[in-house]
C-alpha cells in the first residue's frame, strides 16, 4: 500500500475554537505582535512547538494511574530508570522536570568564563545556558546546514576540521565538553549521521575531551541514519539508538520531544565524580534523585513513551507527516529548508518576504502574518532568537514544528492552504521593531510594533 496512515486511532477529541481574522488582528496588538504571548484557546493549529505538546497513549495513561507517589525509591523510578538504561546503555540517569534543567545542572559545573562549548548547532536554551554560566557557545554545523535550498542527507554534521581548529585556537583545557544536537534543530531539524557522530567521537578521544548529546530527538535522527546511512538499512531503530548512545560521555534530552509526554527531562552521564555533583544539584534544585522534580506518574508516562518513540511504525508516519507538509509547500514555491527535517518545516523568511530586511525581522514578520490570516501559530528561528547582542544567525527561519499524534493530513493541508494565501500576498507584510526584550531569551517575552 502506498498510502502511510496514522499507526494508531483516535479515542478522544478536544474542540477547536474558530477565530475570524478581526479577532486575530485585535490579538496580535494586544500582545505586542509576540505569538507566545497569545492565549492557546485563540489559536486553530499550534505549530509553535513540538516540546510536551504531543498526545499520549493509552498505555502512557494507564501509566499515570499506577505511579507510585513515594518521595524516596518508588516503584515508578526503577520501571523509568530500568528502560532508560535498556535502552541507551547508561548507568547514570538523573531525571528533571524538563531539558533545560538538565542543560543547567550540567552547564553550572562544567561551564564558566573563559570555557568554550562547541555544538554543530545549540538551540535556545542550550545557548542560554552555556552563555549564563559565563561560558561562550560556538556552532560549527557544516558549510550546507547553513544554506536552506542546499541538499545534503545530513545537514546537521558538525564540520570536524573546524571542531579541530577551535580546539588548538582556544586551547583543549578551555573545552569542558563537545556538543551535538541530534536532529539539529536551529538548523532545520535535520539530522547528523553515525559517521559524523563516529568522527567527533575521534576528535574527542585525540584530545581528552568529553563528548556530549543534545539528543531531544534522538530517535527522529536514528530514522533518517536508517534511510539514509549507507550499511544501515538492516539495522533496527534500537541498534542504531544504543550504537549512537555508546558514543557519547553524556546527554541532556528533553522527554517533551521524543519521550513522548509533556514535561519531563534525562540527564545521563558516565563520569563517576560529575555524577556525585550532578546529584547534589538536582537534590538542592529539583528533587531527590528517585524523582528530580517529576512525579511518579510522570516517571510511568515518560517510561512507556520512550518505548514507544523507537517504533518504526510510528517515525515512518512522523517523519513522512512533516515531509508531506514540506514538499506541499515546495511545490507552491515557498521555501523551506531542504531537504525536510524531522519534527518541523522551517520556511526562509528571507525568500518569503525579501522586502524586509533581517534588523526588521522578517521571521517575526510571516509569523504574525501565518497567524493574522489563518490562526496558524509558529515559531520564529533568526534574528529575534539568536540576534541578541548583535549576532547576525546565518538563516531567518519560521519553524512550523509538528505535535505528535495531534493533527490529521487535513489539519496539515488546511495549513499549507493559510500559507500558500499568505505567500501570495507577501508584499502586504511589514516589518516589526522591539520596543521591549528581557536580558535573555527575548524571543519568548519580547513585544514588538510594526513599521
């Protein structure tokens, strides 16, 4: 059968409230043009994100009747922490309550001034994180990750000669670890490949430096090494997750993405004396180590999701949803960053709306607009997120990031339809200066007024 449905049915339903485009414009003024700041209940299909936004299962349900609400030992830590392990190889697993504070706890002992934390690409939080503890993040994502309409099977590779020449500019002692973000998110979600991930591993061992994941997308990435990775294709998605865990020292993972729930969060780690105080902060900051913040009930969710986010069943489906979305507004003439990535499409803000400059931010701009005309809300991924400070990002991109198992094909087409209308009135878009921003991560508060 040609035709990939849905691996699953659907048993309940939450309504959504219709808006006209009167109301979304008065919206879009009363919250300063910022769609973070616009209420859930005022918004048809909620592209904004895919962390904790996904639908659970009936198992990851009945998951959370049987969660043991013990402070200390429950019976729910040791079914999370035994599949975990089962799964990645790691001894260590320090839940919290999402990646961020993973990103945190790790980057408050390792990070600091004068430190410097490469990544193919950090995304925002990671970023922040790093930055906050006095550290300097660097991206070294390959030469064709940085251009949306080049093809390359793995643009989320970290460029390793780089990687070499950063280590013997600033020195192996100012490099506390060696980051990958696995899919690459700031890059178009588009994945590394074992081969890369083998070769930073190298780098790494050359210079004693401790390899890190970023693996909020672990499993999305384990596909596409699998359709894409020559020697692969008779691998199963478990062999490739394990093979690609044993390569790394440690990972922060959001479990809001591929663990399939809506909160929660893993730090793993190998370093017996980094664990020791990694513990001590997630008991003074998040909770005791059988808990980290979470409640039982959310270890049981997290659990069965993790078990179910390795099925291939489920990522040909995910993976071809967010493909069909992409390829539809391909064919319309809108550009996206090729080829699709995993959890989301980003559409080039600078090809949609070439009359706005990037200080007037054109990301913002299609967003506001997706949302104005069709009460589509999305994420933008330039100038506004990672411009702050006078960075200039390589790409103005609108990320249109895919829930899991929320939205039908029809949902998807409805949204390729508001897009397609808003590219073909493009020219009516108009530019946005911020007239308020917080110190860090603007993006997520920041108010702004259009020119």
């Amino acid at each position: 059968m040609r035709t990939i449905i849905e691996p699953f049915r659907i048993k309940v339903v939450e309504p959504i409230r219709m808006t006209t485009r009167e109301q979304r414009e008065r919206i879009l003024r009363e919250v300063g043009y910022n769609v973070f700041l616009v209420h859930a209940e005022d918004v048809l299909i909620d592209l904004l994100t895919d962390s904790g936004t996904g639908a659970m299962s009936n198992l990851q349900w009945a998951g959370v009747m049987r969660g043991d609400e013990s402070y200390a030992g429950a019976k729910s830590w040791y079914v999370f922490r035994e599949k975990i392990h089962e799964l990645t190889g790691f001894e260590h697993i320090l839940p919290t309550h999402q990646g961020r504070a993973s990103e945190r706890i790790l980057f408050q002992l390792v990070g600091g001034p004068g430190k410097v934390v490469p990544n193919n690409n950090h995304f925002d939080t990671t970023r922040a994180n790093v930055e906050h503890s006095g550290a300097k993040a660097v991206d070294l994502v390959i030469e064709e990750g940085r251009h949306p309409t080049t093809r390359h099977p793995f643009k989320g590779n970290m460029d390793v000669a780089k990687l070499e020449a950063l280590i013997q500019e600033v020195g192996a002692e100012n490099i506390p670890i060696v980051m990958l973000t696995i899919t690459n998110n700031s890059g178009g979600g588009q994945p590394v490949s074992l081969e890369n991930i083998r070769a930073v591993r190298k780098v790494c061992d050359r210079h004693k430096l401790p390899f890190f994941f970023d693996a909020c997308r672990f499993a999305e990435n384990a596909w596409f090494v699998k359709m894409r990775e020559p020697g692969q294709q008779d691998c199963s998605i478990r062999e490739i997750v394990r093979e690609m865990f044993d390569l790394v020292d440690g990972a922060t993972i959001s479990a809001k993405k591929d663990g399939l729930v809506n909160i929660g969060g893993l730090l793993l780690l190998r370093d017996e004396q980094l664990v020791r105080k990694a513990n001590e902060l997630l008991i003074l900051t998040e909770g005791y180590v059988t808990y980290g913040g979470l409640a039982g009930r959310d270890l049981e969710a997290m659990a069965q999701g993790f078990e179910e986010v390795v099925s291939e069943d489920y990522l040909q489906y995910r993976i071809r949803s967010t493909e069909y979305l992409g390829e539809n507004l391909l064919a319309a003439g809108i550009q996206i960053v090729e080829p699709p990535g995993g959890h989301a499409i980003y559409i080039d803000a600078k090809h949609f709306c070439p009359h706005i400059p990037p200080h007037q931010f054109p990301g913002q701009a299609v967003s506001c607009g997706l949302y104005r005309h069709a009460g589509i809300r999305t994420s933008e991924i330039g100038s506004v997120m990672f411009g702050q400070g006078g960075a200039t990002p390589a790409m103005e991109l609108v990320r249109l990031a895919m829930p899991r198992r929320v939205y039908t094909q029809s949902h998807l087409d409805y949204v390729v339809e508001g897009a397609v209308e808003l590219f073909q009135q493009r020219d009516s878009l108009r530019g946005l200066e911020i007239v308020y921003e917080p110190p860090a991560l603007r993006h997520f508060t920041a108010r702004f007024r259009e020119l």
